[in-house]
C-alpha cells in the first residue's frame, strides 16, 4: 500500500512535494515511524485509519495528518467481490475497522439491508481482531470476514474463514494524497509565522536587598545574553536585549515549536536554569507584523507573571492562549517529586517578611539541622534549580564570608 501511494504521489499531489516512505510490518509500528521521521516532515499520510489511530492515540503527532479512506467506493468493491465468492452472502458479513456509519451507508447506496452485518470499529491487536471474525464464523452468525487488516487477512485464511481484503480505490489514494498535500503546505505557512519571545529575569528586575557588588549583577547579563545568542543561533534565530532585566527573540513558529516540544515546554528555561540557576519569565506571541506578535507575547507573558495558566505561556496570532494536549506518559510512568521541593517548601513556610535570601545558618535553624548539613541541603536546591548563591557577602572581620542564596519560591507556585 505505501509503495502504491509513492508510486501515485506526483502525479496526484496538486503541489510540488517530496514523498517518504515509511513502510512498516505492522501497523503497531505506526508511532515509531512517525517518531523516527521527526520534524522534517510536513504532514503524514496513512495508509489507513489503523497506524493513524494508534499514532494519534500514542501522542507522537507533532504535524498535520490524514489516512486513506476504506469505506465507500472500497467497501463497495469489496462487497462486489464478496457477492461473487460463492461461500460468502453480503448480508451476513463481519467488518473491520469501517465505521458503522460507513457500513450502513454503502449498504443503503447498495439497497441491501445490514441488519445481520455486525461491525467492529475499535482499534486492537492483529490476534483480537482475527479472533472476533473467527468467534462470529464460528457460531453461524456470518458467512466471511472483510478486513482491511493484511495480518488479519492472512490468520482468517490459515483458519479456514473465509476472507475479502478491503483495499483502498485509485480514486480514494488520490483524494488522500490530495489532502495531505494542502495540510502540509498549510502547515508550512504556519510553521513560518513570525513568534516573538520574551525573557524576563525576576532576580535582575527585583531591586537588591542585600548589599552586592554591581559587577555581579552586571557579569550575570552577560553570562545570560552569551547563552541566548547560543540558543537562538540553533534555531536561527535573533536575541536583543530589552532592558536590564528582560530580552527579546524574534524566530518563527517552527523553531520555536521544536525547541518546546510543541508549546509544551518554556523555551530556553531549562538551560538557563541549569547553567546560571535562574528562573525566568517567558512569553510567546505570533502575529502578521512585528508590531502584533510582540504585542501578544507581553500578554502571553503578563499571563504567566499572575500565574495563569502555567502552560499557556505562548499567544497565537488571534490573540488566543495556545495550550497543547499534554503528551500520553508512558504506561506505568509515574512523576516523581524532587526532594527539593520538600526542602524548598520547608524553608518556604519559615521566611519572614519576604526576604528569600539565607545562609547556611539561618537555614539550619529553619530545618533545625547543623549548618553543614543546610550548606549541602542549599548546594541540593541549586543543582535542581530551586536557589541561586549569591555572591559572598564579605565583611572587614576575617575568616570565610558568608554564601548568600536566593530561594526561588516561584517554583513552589500559588502559596
């Protein structure tokens, strides 16, 4: 079927496009397939509804797609061939995969009645399928199966069921081609959109309560202006900086889609996090013009400083907050809380007049453990994130000064 396809695209695509292949054993394999073609592809093609289901269902479906339809003129052929097979009656049938409403309407165009057909619509494995075929031939409530299943096919026949294959029309693969073609080109022109992104850092924008030394403040901008040049320059994409706490990147939807996982992620939170132990304020915004893609992102990013929504931090150009569906887990996955948090909520609950600043001895006293044990419990919230050492706050008496961290409470979220 995936060779017919490529051997049908050019002449029946109405755009100019390039076709790959992305054959398979069994339709289970659909979501690896998709998986291993990544984002370089603008739309995907099934050849059924059964690899599309179970890559749709798998969550792997980043761009546009669409199957081959097997009902109508398929159905209809396959019920022609099933009139002339001499074991088989069309009336007392079981059919795969169709939907039913499919089913009753071929049968209506046909003027035969389907009150005996029995119809199975639900995605499942190859041996569940066969064996509801089977268990319904056996019993002497159908007289041969339609499937649109090869492996299926193929199990019947060995049981001795007899079996007609659904295959698509030439008429059915051009339509699909069709389709596919103008969702991808569509997703082309969305992919290219222009997407504006701020950064707001909250530790540059609050004023310092601590007397620090200004070339800390000052090494620390630049050490986050080195990093987003680098981000951006892998997504071929341009940093300015706004103002002493706050930049601005201008890339497209595309870029910005693959460096979040599809809007499901903040951009460039992750590393600016790992590397410089900040947390930062982000807004995405889309628009036709410069002008309206800037102006959603300091909405998308005024959503996200009140806490609505945490991850609808991107605005689409109509001016409406983007929230992807969140991917399926893996079965048996379970989330697992950073011990951090823990660490973090403890001394949370314990600060007084909203400083967030400590040491390692007022935040043994917090937890009620020794300062060495809080300087290792505060070194534990830097490496997840959760705190960012200050400098050392030196004094004129001698020994070591002081290490200073801020607590990011912020990832704690509403108190």
């Amino acid at each position: 079927m995936v060779e017919r396809v490529m051997l049908m695209g050019h002449a029946a695509a109405p755009l100019p496009c390039r076709l790959v292949a992305a054959a398979y054993r069994d339709e289970q394999e659909a979501p690896d397939k998709v998986t291993r073609l990544g984002p370089g592809v603008d739309a995907c093609l099934f050849a059924s509804p059964v690899p599309y289901d179970l890559a749709r269902r798998s969550g792997v479906l980043t761009m546009p797609a669409t199957y081959v339809q097997l009902g109508g003129a398929a159905l209809v052929a396959a019920l022609a061939k099933a009139a002339l097979d001499p074991r088989m009656d069309p009336q007392r049938v079981s059919i795969d995969v169709v939907s039913r409403a499919d089913v009753e309407e071929a049968y209506t165009d046909l003027g035969i009645p389907a009150a005996d057909v029995h119809s199975r619509d639900e995605p499942g494995a190859t041996g569940t399928i066969a064996a509801y075929h089977e268990r319904l031939a056996r019993q002497g409530a159908t007289t041969g199966a339609l499937t649109c299943l090869p492996a299926v096919a193929e199990r019947l026949h060995t049981a001795g069921v007899p079996v007609i294959r659904i295959r698509p029309t030439s008429a059915a693969v051009r339509t699909a081609l069709h389709t596919a073609a103008l969702l991808g080109a569509h997703h082309r022109l969305e992919e290219s959109q222009l997407t504006v992104v701020l950064v707001e850092v909250p530790t540059l924008r609050e004023p310092v309560r601590r007397a620090a030394p200004r070339y800390w403040r000052d090494e620390l901008r630049l050490s986050l202006h080195r990093l987003l040049v680098q981000e951006a320059n892998r997504i071929n994409a341009t940093v300015w900086p706004i103002d002493d706490h706050s930049y601005l990147v201008t890339a497209t939807r595309g870029s910005i889609a693959a460096a979040t996982d599809g809007f499901r992620v903040l951009p460039f939170a992750a590393r600016i996090r790992d590397e410089l132990g900040l947390a930062v304020e982000v807004g995405v915004g889309m628009g036709r013009t410069t002008h309206d893609a800037e102006s959603h992102a300091r909405a998308a990013l005024a959503r996200t400083q009140a806490g609505k929504q945490a991850q609808g931090f991107a605005v689409d150009r109509e001016g409406r907050a983007l929230i992807p569906a969140p991917r399926m887990p893996p079965a048996g996955a379970t989330a697992l809380k950073p011990k951090g948090v823990e660490v973090l909520a403890r001394l949370a609950a314990k600060l007084e007049g909203g400083d967030t600043v400590v040491d390692a001895e007022g935040a043994g006293k917090m937890l009620g453990v020794t300062p060495r044990t809080a300087r290792r419990l505060l070194r534990t919230l830097v490496d997840e994130g959760l705190a960012w050492p200050l400098p050392p706050n030196r004094t004129p008496q001698p020994g070591r000064p002081r290490q200073l961290y801020r607590l990011i409470v912020e990832k704690l979220g509403p108190r």
